[in-house]
C-alpha cells in the first residue's frame, strides 16, 4: 500500500492528537471523521509517522489495540483510565469501545 499523501497525514495526526485521554477511536472512525472510508489509510499514516502522537488512541474494530503493540499500549490505557475487557485473544484484552469512543 503506498504511503498516504501528506494533506490526509496532517488530518489524520490532528485528529489523533485530540482524542482526550481515556478516550479512543477505531481507524475506521477515523477516517469517516475526515471524510474518507480509508481505515486501511489511516493505519498506514499511524505506522509511518504516528509514533509522536498517542497512537495507542487509535484502535483496531472491535476495540483491540493496535496490531504487535498490545504490551505497549496496556500501560497507556491503564494511566488514563481507559476501560479494558478481559479477552481470551492473544492480547488478552480489547477496550471497552462502547464506554471509551470519543464522540467530537
């Protein structure tokens, strides 16, 4: 997938570095927010230059943190207070989405 084009880039870590402690959105969010269906865009954005913003914000469907980062992201949810769910996957939780969406 090519690497997103900087206007969508700018809008993207703008948006991210909004999303209030505590709080999260999926990519997919995201994207609508910007006006765009391009979830898969946004995670390209978020893997090429979002490690400067709160990245762990910015959530896989279903609530589940970003993709090889769950151990990294724990203690961030946990210092802001976000809710977390007890799961049997591999990261052995997902945030409560529901209860922790930011709603702009």
């Amino acid at each position: 997938m090519p690497v997103p084009d900087r206007g969508f880039a700018e809008a993207v870590l703008a948006v991210v570095d909004d999303i209030p402690a505590g709080q999260v959105l999926s990519y997919g969010d995201l994207a609508a927010l910007l006006g765009s269906r391009g979830a898969r865009a946004v995670g390209q954005v978020m893997a090429y230059y979002g490690s400067a913003s709160p990245w762990w914000r910015v959530l896989r469907a279903g609530g589940h943190p970003p993709r090889g980062l769950a151990a990294r992201a724990l203690p961030h949810y946990a210092a802001e207070g976000t809710p977390l769910i007890t799961t049997t996957t591999e990261d052995g939780y997902r945030v409560d989405y529901a209860a922790a969406r930011w709603r702009p």
